[in-house]
C-alpha cells in the first residue's frame, strides 16, 4: 500500500476559464492563464500558460492563440488536453516524479451538462490521469475557506470566476439549491472593451481591459478608499492613430453597471429557492464571496445592500477553490459523496 501510495502523485486542479491552478502536496505549483499558442501549420504547441498569454492578441497569421474553456466549460478539447499535458509537465520537471501515476482531482461548474463533464474526465485522462474525480466549484470554494460542509448549517457561496458566476446553498455535504449564470469575468472584461468604443472612440484589446479591470475595476461609483485613474493606450476608432486617455473607477462601475446587476439577480432568484430553515441559517451566517470577481472594489457592499444580508469576501478568493480541491483530495474517503 506504501509502495502504491509513493507511485501515485495527487494533483487538485482548478481548471479555469480565465486561470489554471494546481496544488501538489499542499504546495500551489502551477498559476498560469489558460491559454495555449499554437502553430497553424504544423499543429505544434508554442506556449501554453503566461508565455502564450504575451502572444495573445499580437500574433501573425501562422500562431495563434486559444483559450480552450469558455464558460467554464471546454470548448476546444484538443487545445485543453494540450495545455493540461503541458502544466503537468511543467510541474513533472520541477518534482522528477518519472512514471508515477497521477490522481486528479478537478472542480467544475454546478451547472454543467453530462456531456460537458465526459469532455473534462476525458481531457484530463488524455493528459495522464489514472483516476480522475470532479467536485463542484461552489462546494470546493466552501471547503477551501474553511467551512464544515458536513453540518446540517446553511451556508451561501457566490463563486464568480472567468467565465461562470456559481451562487449554491450548501448543508450537509451537498447542494442545496444552485444558480449558475454565464456572467462573470470575461463579460466584465467585453463590457469594458464597449464601453471604451462607445464611450471614448477607443478600440482596446482584451489583455489591456483586463488590466484596467484589476486597476480600477469597480461594482459602485463611489468608494471609500477609491484607486487613480489609469492611463489607457488604444486605437482611436476616428483616425485610426494610437492614443491615450484617463479613466477613472466611477466609469469601469458605470461599464460594469448592467453585468453586475445580472448576478445580483441570480443571487436573489438563489435565495427564493432556499428552503426556510436553511433562509434562517443564511441569515445568521451571512453570504460568502470567492473567485477573481469577488476582489472588483465594492462589490460586497453592492449585493449586501441588494439581499439586506451581510456579505463576506473570503481570504486570497482567487485560490479558495484550489484550496479546496486540495483538501477534497487529502481526504478522499470522507469527501466521497460530493465527488462527480
């Protein structure tokens, strides 16, 4: 059984639209976009990850760029069998692990297909997994910040990632009732891409509304502690000459305005559906917030305002799904029925 044990290597993997994340040994040992560049011609990988995200947008007609997932889901299975090989292989030539066979453990949206998820088992049994089990991202963000998922308690995650918002009520190691909606990051990221078109003649790329996502994105006008403007370099939609504006955070939470009002009505339709006893336990406990979306400035204050109920943004939110995964995987046995 020893033997066994040192021949299999554990991998929670965090597959997602926008970032891949994988923990080995409690260790987080890959953070990468997910995104893969390929050669047209021959078909050969040139870059997956940070290095393929610095091609993104600036390539020549014989490279190009491919997020595999969009809406949390795989869209382009070769490309995503590609870029789990390649993250494996970069962690493979950090530890030296030779033949040892992989066990995976990789979360998905609640709100998937049968099909859906056959393509995310197959996709990483391609790329070397010998056991492959799936855990809900609503449930791994739970456990990833420290919530007993096993108690007959309420709890409410708002899990907004790259491409899906995952909103679940959760007790007793299962889920409840669960909203999964198709706006989150990267509909923030269009937003801001028309926003700038519309608003300032300004044609940017995706890489760049990012950034200006992460500088002065915004869920409300008006902050306490609001960040500075930021200068951005586009394309002047007029005379097709480069350029460069000021934008503040009170415009990116005017972009923002009609996307975030999306998820604050997935929120409630969520807690409609609660049954009363566990309303009660929600009352008490509060909403909790995780994934990249949960760090847009205000944004708790936003959907607290919305439900009247308090609202929490979890600890490092970009990793808790991760986390969870991690420990899913360290504690298999006990964790068994909330395995897909």
């Amino acid at each position: 059984m020893a033997l066994f044990g040192f021949l299999t290597q554990d991998l929670a993997i965090d597959l997602g639209t926008a970032n891949t994340l994988i923990m080995h040994k409690d260790k987080l040992v890959v953070d990468e976009p997910s995104i893969v560049a390929i050669n047209r011609s021959t078909k050969e990988v040139l870059a997956i990850g940070s290095e393929a995200q610095k091609m993104h947008g600036k390539t020549h007609e014989e490279i190009k760029t491919i997020r595999p997932l969009k809406d949390g889901v795989i869209a382009d299975f070769q490309a995503a069998e590609h870029m789990i090989r390649g993250f494996i292989k970069l962690i493979n030539s950090k530890n030296r692990w030779g033949s040892a066979q992989l066990r995976m453990v990789i979360c998905i949206p609640s709100g998937i297909t049968e099909v859906e998820k056959r393509a995310v088992r197959e996709s990483a049994e391609r790329a070397g997994g010998k056991e492959v089990y799936m855990i809900p991202e609503p449930m791994a963000a739970a456990i990833g910040i420290g919530i007993d998922v096993a108690e007959p308690m309420g709890n409410m995650i708002i899990d907004i990632g790259g491409g899906t918002t995952e909103i679940a009520v959760i007790a007793l190691a299962g889920i409840v009732s669960d909203e999964s909606i198709r706006v989150a990051g990267d509909e923030f990221t269009e937003d801001i891409i028309e926003y700038m078109r519309r608003q300032h003649n300004l044609m940017i790329g995706e890489r760049t509304a990012e950034f200006i996502k992460i500088e002065v994105g915004a869920a409300l006008p008006e902050l306490e502690n609001p960040p500075e403007d930021y200068a951005v370099n586009g394309r002047d939609l007029m005379t097709g000459i480069p350029k460069q504006i000021m934008v503040s955070y009170s415009e990116i939470a005017l972009a923002l305005d009609k996307s975030i009002s999306k998820i604050e009505e997935a929120v409630l339709k969520a807690l409609e559906l609660t049954p009363p006893e566990l309303s009660a336990d929600i009352y008490q406990t509060g909403l909790y917030l995780t994934g990249g979306g949960a760090l847009l400035r205000g944004l708790d204050r936003r959907i607290s305002s919305k439900t009247k109920l308090p609202v929490y943004v979890a600890e490092d939110p970009l990793r808790a799904v991760v986390r969870g995964t991690s420990i899913a995987l360290k504690n298999l046995k006990s964790y068994k029925t909330i395995f897909q």
